[in-house]
C-alpha cells in the first residue's frame, strides 16, 4: 500500500564511483518501484575538495573527515519533513582508521531527532574498543541494524552485544537476471571462441587479482582458449594515493608469465546492464579476495544472482553464500588451489551445471524488487515506532515459476 513515506538517506551517491554509491542508488530504486508515493532526500557524503553534478534528489552535502559537517546534515534533516533516515555505513566513509578508530559519527547520532536505520556493510570480528564502541553506538541510536548475512548478525549479536530484536538480516540486492543467452553474449563482445573466467568491481590489491593472473598459467595449459577479465575502473582512493601503480603491476605480470593473450582489461566503471552481460558471457566468475573478514560482497552477490559457477577465496561472505554446493571454496593467495578449483568447474559439466543451478536458486532470493518490498518494512516500522517482524530469506509465492518470481528480468536479448 503506498505510504508517502520520506526516507533520507545518507550514503555516498552516483556520480561519485563507490561501491556503496551503487548499492544507494539500486536501493532506492527498488523502494520506489515498491511504492512510488515514497519520497527519498539525499544526504550526499562527498570527498574533501571534490565537487559532484548531483540530481535534484540530493538536498544536503556532507564532507567527508569534518564531524561537524555530519551534525549540520542531522540538523538539516531534523527540521525537514523526513519520517525516517537510512543511513549506510562503511567506517572510511564516516570516520579514520586507526588505532583508536576516529569515529565521525557520534556528531550525527547525537543530534539526529528521526528514526534511524543504519545498514552496516562491514562487522568485524575481534574488533578493538574503539571499533567496538563506534558499533555500539550505532545500534543503541538505530531502531533497526540491518546487515546482509547471517554471519554478520551473529556477529553483532556476540561481540557487540547489539540487542537481537534491533538486527535483521536483508540481503545484498542483485539485479533480477535470467542466467541464459551465454552464447549470445560472447557473440557481443567478440569472444564466441574463448572460455571466459571474470572478476569484476573496482580494481585494487586487496582483491588478490595477481593470484589468479598466476593461476592462469595452469589453466590455459589445459584450456588454450581460456580468458581471464578483470572488469572495473581502478578503485578512485587508489588512484588518489599512487595512480595506476597497481594496474600496472598487474600487466607487467601479465607480460612477464606470457599471458598476454589470456589475461585482458575492460578499464570501465560498469552500469548495472554493463554487469549483467559479463557475467552472462562468463564460464567462470572468481573472488580471489583477501580479506578473510569481509561480511559482504555486491559482485558476488551479483554473480549468485546470475547463477555462475564460482571459485572464491574462502572470506567470510564466500564461506556463507557458498556453502551447500553452490560453489568453490580456496585457501587466500594460493594459485594452485585457484587453478585446480577453476580447472574442476572447466572440466566437469555435471559439476558445473550443479553449482550454477545451486547458486542461481540461492542467488534469485536477493532480487532487488524483494529486498526493496523487505526494506520498505523495515522503514515504515521503525517510522511508526514499531519492530521490524522479518524471516530470513523469505520463500517464493508458492506455485509461482523462477520466470514469474523474477519479474522483470534482465537477459541476453
């Protein structure tokens, strides 16, 4: 039933080019088509000295590393006529780490007078104090945390101490996708005679990119025709503090192995369409990530979503979203289990087949249109001051077709 609800959010936004300025955009996206009688403000957090042509959907600008700047945006927004804020976090977008974390938030969450719905795209495990208290403050000032795995809510529930009934667990949302026309995509991007491995995302060194460049070499003796993509821009913070160095160093290793013809760039910040069709075209997809505590992962998401058979390091999303054969699980930095994984998958078509139809079951649960619908609860309660009341991972409609609970999909055509 459409509300009138006004949601503000806080989060970074398009065209600045961050992971969680995407996650914002497609979230909104998703509440609307679930009601389009809400209206959603922006609270935009923006670099020092960068300037963004933003839309008219931004009213407020945050600068980032100014606390101050974090408690005008509260202001603003408490003398608005907003019913509930939905903030995202990551830690660098809010304060400087550290030992201690310098947390900027407190500004806000003290002088915020609306209900806040803090989604959390990090929790980690052993925290320090100052992690730990940054945390807590979150949950003690939020009516509802919101997280993407169930790893993560245990996680808040037992180093946190963050109350049960505050924590739900909602997905990373994936575009909805129907996991054919692999052969027509190749087609499209020239590549009809190649087996295609992809990574996608922005490009820097905790990705582990350089270990599946030397796995690689394996591969490609078995499979001639194989080709490793590595999809996405160089990560702009990087960029800031050494330029290409990274990317360049990832060439010259291309070049030093002989791999030039099975190791290939797409340097391009990626639209959602642009996504879609690569891991359509793709045999493959791997995380080579490095990161043992990293709780979510949008382009694994998305690759569940598309129902890929995956090869991933064995980081705390990956050993959730994969276990029950729905992919491939390798020890951090070893180019020979990331070889031998990818070679099993290449392989084997029964296995292949398997993981696929495992992951893309698993995968479709997240569609963007069912974790908006799920959001939008989660919204409307904390505005009317009441507990969010939401089962994990919701079945489908029964009697419903995967092509039914899907609509609208994105597909080859």
């Amino acid at each position: 039933m459409p509300s009138g609800l006004s949601v503000a959010f806080v989060a970074t936004c398009p065209p600045r080019q961050c992971g969680i300025a995407t996650f914002a955009k497609d979230l909104e996206q998703a509440l609307k088509a679930a009601d389009a009688a809400l209206t959603i403000p922006w609270a935009a957090i923006n670099e020092t000295a960068s300037i963004h042509p933003y839309g008219p959907e931004v009213r407020w600008r945050i600068r980032q590393g100014d606390p101050e700047s974090y408690r005008e945006a509260a202001q603003q927004m408490n003398a608005a006529p907003v019913d509930v804020v939905c903030l995202q976090h990551e830690f660098g977008l809010y304060g400087i780490w550290g030992d201690p974390f310098d947390d900027h938030l407190p500004p806000f969450l003290d002088a915020l007078q609306k209900p806040l719905v803090t989604t959390l795209h990090s929790v980690l495990p052993d925290p320090t104090p100052s992690v730990r208290l940054a945390i807590q403050r979150i949950g003690r000032r939020s009516s509802q945390v919101v997280v993407m795995s169930e790893r993560a809510r245990a996680l808040l529930l037992e180093e946190y101490a963050i109350p049960p009934h505050k924590v739900c667990v909602i997905p990373h949302g994936v575009p909805p996708v129907e996991p054919h026309g692999r052969t027509r995509m190749k087609q499209q991007f020239g590549l009809t005679a190649r087996t295609i491995i992809t990574t996608f995302g922005l490009v820097d060194p905790r990705k582990g990119l350089e270990y599946m460049i030397g796995a690689m070499r394996e591969v490609q003796r078995e499979h001639p025709d194989a080709l490793y993509l590595i999809v996405g821009k160089t990560h702009p913070e990087l960029i800031r503090r050494e330029g290409e160095a990274y990317r360049k160093r990832l060439w010259q290793l291309v070049k030093e192995q002989g791999l030039e013809q099975h190791v290939a760039f797409v340097d391009e910040y990626l639209t959602q369409r642009q996504i879609v069709d690569y891991l359509l075209a793709s045999d493959v997809y791997i995380t080579p990530y490095l990161d043992p505590n990293q709780i979510t992962s949008g382009t694994l998401a998305y690759a569940l979503g598309a129902g890929k058979a995956i090869v991933s390091t064995s980081y705390a999303h990956a050993a959730e979203a994969l276990a029950g054969e729905r992919g491939l699980l390798v020890d951090f930095r070893s180019e020979a289990q990331l070889a031998d994984a990818t070679l099993r998958i290449l392989g084997d078509s029964i296995l292949k087949e398997k993981l696929e139809r495992n992951a893309y079951a698993y995968g479709r649960e997240a569609a963007w249109p069912r974790v908006g619908q799920r959001m939008l609860a989660v919204l409307r309660s904390a505005a009317a001051g009441q507990p969010a009341r939401l089962q994990s991972y919701p079945p489908p409609p029964r009697g419903s077709s995967p092509a039914q609970q899907m609509i609208p999909v994105l597909s080859a055509t």
